[in-house]
C-alpha cells in the first residue's frame, strides 16, 4: 500500500512506469493453482470420500459400530482363550497321543492332527463370535462399500515388503541384545520335510487356516471392537500384544508384535479383512520357506 500511495502522488511530468504481469504468467498461475487442486481432489477422493458419498477422515477405516461391546471385549476374548485356544493349541496332539496310545506321533500323524485340531477351532471360533456379537449375523470379511477406495491388494503387497524389512532390522536387533532365536521350528521343519501329506497339512494349517482364524479373531473383532474407545493405533498395538501373547512364545515375543501391527495397520487403512489375511499368508509362506531352507 506504501508504494502504491508514493506513486500517486508523483509529479505528472515523472514517467512512472508500472509492470503489470503477463498473460503468460496470469496462465500459468492459473494452471498451477488448477493443478494443485486437482491433485487434492485426487488425494482427497483416494483416502477420505467412499462410493456413496460419505467423508471418512483420517487413516483408519474401521466402522464406528463394532462387534463387541467395549464392557464384553476382555471377558469374550478372555473366554475363547480359555474355552478354545488353549486348550485345542496346546493341548490337542496330547490328546490325539492318548487317543492312538503313542508318546510321539510320526510327523505325518502329527500334521494331519494339527490341521483338523485347528479347523475344529476355527469353525468353533466362528461359532463362538457369531453367537457373542453385537449385530448378526455377522460379515467377517467386509464392512462396507468404504473398503473399494482403497485396494486391499495392494494395501497387502506393501504390508508384506514392509513387514520383511521390519522383521529383518527387528531380528537383529534381537539377536544383539536379548539372544532371541529365529522364528523357524525344528518340529515344523521335520513335519514339512517327512512327505507331500504332511507338507501339504502344514501349508494350509500355516497358509490358508491360521490366518483366517487369527485375523477374524484379532483385527476383525478385537481390533474393531477396541478402537472406538481409543485411538486407532493403539488399539492396533494392544491388539497386537494380545496377538503375541496368545502364541505363548516368549522368544518369538518381539516380533509377533511387529507381525500384529503391520497386520493391524494394513486391516485399518482399507477396512477389509481380505488385507490382512493375505498378508498373513504371504508372511507364513515365507516363513515355511525359510524354515526349510534355513
């Protein structure tokens, strides 16, 4: 304003000379300010608006309505593992043992065990939070149409690159200063490596059945069902400590978090179970893999 106000009142035989900007210039400001708002537009219609219309902000794309009542979350949880976990988990090749009279069953037996103690568990465990849920019957996949903004695909191949590189720094860090030893198990090892059958029990026990039942149990109903009482990642990071425990491996402790986070993380940013799962298949296969190679 100061310069404007110094130039009016000049003398009028001074030649003021004032540079206004160029239509070449008018035009570019122009396309880079449409530019700028178009790559908002984009970004804004990629990570926060669904199909229907609705904005959804921020980085979790949990449903507000979860299956468990916040007061039933610890007592539900609390009484799968008790009821089922446990007890099938830890305590069911004991019993296939007694059953068929043998102190040690072959790994063939043992494999083919593994796979129905844990399809049991699985349909038990459906059965289980269908009955204690909220809202039924219950959708343990996919929680709305908001899922198809952001590709669960995707979402799970980045989830898996990610995961690796975690779990390669968290592996060091372990074995510098805590000892800890690697994931791989020698019984795993020898069940893969004793014939196609029990291979073959073990892939789909590690690859297809874990993961559905985990994932449907952790992120599909504890994770949802915890979030709307706390902020999203750390409902993630509970969860994923729940996650750990209930492996009751106290070696693998550290990086069963990590796997529960970037599991959790990738369930939270598209809001469809198929991310995860995937993404935990992915994992184990990879773990199978190193297991017989290592």
């Amino acid at each position: 304003m100061a310069a404007l106000c110094t130039i009016h009142y000049l003398p009028a035989k001074i030649n003021t000379q004032i540079q206004l900007p160029s239509i070449t210039t008018q035009k570019f400001h122009l396309r880079r300010s449409i530019s700028i708002q178009f790559n908002r537009r984009i970004w804004y219609n990629f990570c926060c608006k669904n199909n229907e219309g609705h904005n959804q902000t921020g980085f979790s794309m949990l449903e507000s309505n979860p299956p468990w009542e916040s007061e039933d979350v610890w007592s539900t949880i609390g009484f799968y593992f008790f009821s089922l976990h446990i007890p099938m988990s830890f305590g069911g090749l004991s019993v296939v043992a007694h059953l068929l009279h043998q102190s040690d069953l072959e790994p063939q037996i043992k494999a083919i065990a593994i796979l129905v103690i844990e399809t049991v568990e699985l349909f038990c465990a459906l059965l289980l939070l269908q009955f204690t849920a909220k809202h039924k019957p219950v959708n343990f996949f996919q929680l709305g149409k908001m899922q198809r903004e952001r590709n669960w695909m995707f979402t799970a191949v980045l989830g898996f690159i990610s995961l690796v590189l975690a779990m390669f720094f968290t592996a060091l860090i372990a074995d510098k200063f805590d000892g800890i030893k690697g994931m791989s198990d020698q019984t795993v090892k020898e069940i893969l490596l004793s014939g196609s059958v029990a291979s073959t029990a073990c892939t789909l026990v590690y690859c297809v059945i874990a993961p559905l039942l985990e994932e449907i149990v952790y992120r599909r109903f504890l994770l949802t069902s915890l979030a709307p009482s706390m902020e999203w990642y750390k409902a993630v990071m509970l969860s994923s400590v729940i996650f750990s425990a209930a492996h009751l491996s106290g070696e693998n402790f550290i990086q069963l978090v990590v796997v529960g986070m970037v599991l959790g993380c990738s369930y939270c940013w598209t809001g469809d179970l198929r991310s995860s799962i995937f993404l935990h298949s992915m994992y184990n296969a990879l773990t199978l893999l190193l297991t017989v190679f290592a």
